[in-house]
C-alpha cells in the first residue's frame, strides 16, 4: 500500500479494521470514498461520530438506545411479567420485527464462552437478576442454539427457577 497518499493510506487502514473488510474490500470503500462530494463524506462521517455520540445502553434492559429507559422499556403497553432474554441488540431488532412477542427484553452483551475465557460475571446477568423482583412472571431463553447459548441458557435456568419464576426455551 506504499504507493498511495498517506491519507488514502490511513483511510484505507481504517476501513479494514471493521469486521468482514479485508484488503482489497477495504480499498475499494476507500476509492468510492474518494468519488463522494464534498457534503456526501460530511454526512458519512457525521452519521458514524452521531451514532457513536447519541447511542447508549438502557439502563434497564441494555438495548441499544438513544433514550433512557428505551422505548420498548417505557412502553406501558408492553408486558412486564414476561422477559426475552438474548444475546445482543440485535436479536432484540430481529424479534421486534416478527411483531410476535410484546414482553420486555434483557440484552446479556455476550454468551458464557469458557474457551474464549468469557464468563458468567462479564455478562450483564446481575442486572436480569435485579429486575426479577416479584412482576416478572416468565423468563424466556433466546441465546442462539450454540453449544455458548445452551450453556448460557441452562446457566440462568439454574439461577432463576428457585426464584419460583417460569423459564421457557425459545
Ligand atoms: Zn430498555
């Protein structure tokens, strides 16, 4: 890459650092960067600095958000008795879409993973905890059927069927 402009360069470093960019994909990004006008990379580059900046983890839930509590937890038509819980935001977006659950969610940001050395405590699983506190009715599993999602959802059975509170695997 020693041919090119120290700015392309760096450019072009950036965008291989994201996930699934390799060298070549990372260039051409870069090139078609490079053909965008003026405003265009302002906006790109505004929409990645706004995201990041106006973006944060509910409180409750630990969706993603741009509100605190989120909306899905403010939301007094949703259903408190029933939690989904999962892996990350995004299954939170792909369960929203199928319009067939109306509980409340608890995004764990991650999965017990002993061979990458993830555990239990690295999990925001004392804040599912917290919130069983006399409402919650059923807790559902919806960690992926990964040999990590199964030991994560038999983990939390464990945890929270003495509490006398239903748990359910999606
Ligand atoms: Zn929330």
């Amino acid at each position: 890459m020693r041919q090119y402009p120290k700015p392309l360069n760096r450019l072009i470093n950036e965008f291989s650092k994201l996930p699934g960019i390799g060298g070549k994909t990372a260039q051409r990004l870069a090139f078609h960067v490079l053909s965008l006008s003026t405003p265009e990379v302002e906006s790109l580059a505004n929409a990645i600095r706004d995201a990041k900046q106006n973006l944060r983890y509910c409180s409750v839930c630990g969706n993603l958000t741009d509100q605190d509590p989120c909306s899905i937890c403010s939301d007094p038509q949703r259903d408190p008795k029933v939690i989904c819980v999962v892996e990350s935001p995004r299954d939170v977006k792909a369960i929203e879409r199928t319009h067939e659950f109306n509980g409340l969610y608890h995004v764990l940001h991650g999965l017990i993973s002993p061979m990458d050395g993830i555990g239990a405590d690295q999990l925001c699983v004392k804040e599912l905890l917290a919130r069983l506190d006399g409402t919650v009715k059923e807790v559902i599993m919806a960690t992926s059927p990964t040999v990590e999602g199964e030991a994560t959802a038999m983990y939390l059975a464990k945890l929270i069927k003495p509490l006398g509170i239903k748990t359910t695997r999606l």
